[in-house]
C-alpha cells in the first residue's frame, strides 16, 4: 500500500506541473488535466486512509502525517486554481513547499514503508 500511496502523488505532482503549464499557455485542455489531477487527490487520500486504517493503533503523529498530507493537496489545488485565474500564487507556492518538506518527512520517519529519517 505504500508504493500505492507514492505512486498516486508522484502522478498527482505531474498532473500538476501539467495542469499548470497548460493553464499558463491557455489550452483548452487545461480543463481535463485539472480533473484528473483532482481524481488523483481522492487517489491519494484514499491510498492514505488504508494505510492508515491497517494500523493497530493510530499514534497522534500519523494523524498529523494525515492533516499536513491534505495540506499538501489543498495547497496544489490552490496554486491551479491561481494559474487558471491567471493571478500570483506566492503564498500558495511558499505553503505547498513547507507542508510537502513537512509530509516527506514525516511519511519517511514514520514506520511503514521506508525510513530515511529514522
Ligand atoms: C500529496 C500529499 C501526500 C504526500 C506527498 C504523502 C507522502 C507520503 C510519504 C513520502 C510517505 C512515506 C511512505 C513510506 O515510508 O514508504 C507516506 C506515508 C503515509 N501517508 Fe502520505 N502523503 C500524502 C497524503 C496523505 C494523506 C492525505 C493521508 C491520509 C489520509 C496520508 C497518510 C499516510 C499514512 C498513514 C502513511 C504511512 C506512514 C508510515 O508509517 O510510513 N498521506 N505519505
């Protein structure tokens, strides 16, 4: 289930620079990339909550793992919705940078799947 998990945000962040690139150049496609990448945040919430749920006890730090992890999707979808608008998305970008270094590290320290930092 862990390479399920990284697997749909490694998508979703390529959707994302997609979704982007095409919003920035106007395609009328842009439209499709967004919602898929959309169908890939539900991929991605839901691959956590399976992760989560085949623990036999959930400590506080795999439920703060989980908010800054919907932090991450929030954020990317607010940086798309910017693009789309075609204004800045500064603070959107500096949020989506802090919780994705903030998720990477807590999903490596905590111990499913790998651990780099523990
Ligand atoms: C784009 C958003 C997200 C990113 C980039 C992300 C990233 C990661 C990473 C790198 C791991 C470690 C995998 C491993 O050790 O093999 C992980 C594990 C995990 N993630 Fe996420 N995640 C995200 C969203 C979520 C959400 C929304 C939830 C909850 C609904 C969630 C729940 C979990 C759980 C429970 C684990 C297992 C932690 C462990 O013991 O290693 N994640 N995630």
């Amino acid at each position: 289930m862990t390479h399920a998990h990284i697997t749909t945000w490694v998508i979703a962040f390529i959707l994302f620079f997609v979704s982007l690139s095409m919003y920035k150049a106007h395609s009328p496609k842009a439209k499709i990339a967004h919602m898929v990448l959309r169908l890939f945040y539900l991929l991605i919430i839901a691959t956590g909550a399976m992760l989560l749920f085949s623990l036999y006890s959930i400590s506080a730090l795999y439920i703060v793992k989980a908010i800054v992890g919907l932090w991450v999707i929030v954020a990317m979808e607010m940086v798309t919705v910017r693009a789309k608008k075609g204004e800045r998305a500064q603070s959107a970008w500096i949020q989506l940078v802090l919780a994705f270094v903030l998720v990477l590290y807590l999903g490596l320290k905590l111990p499913l799947g790998f651990h780099v930092f523990s």
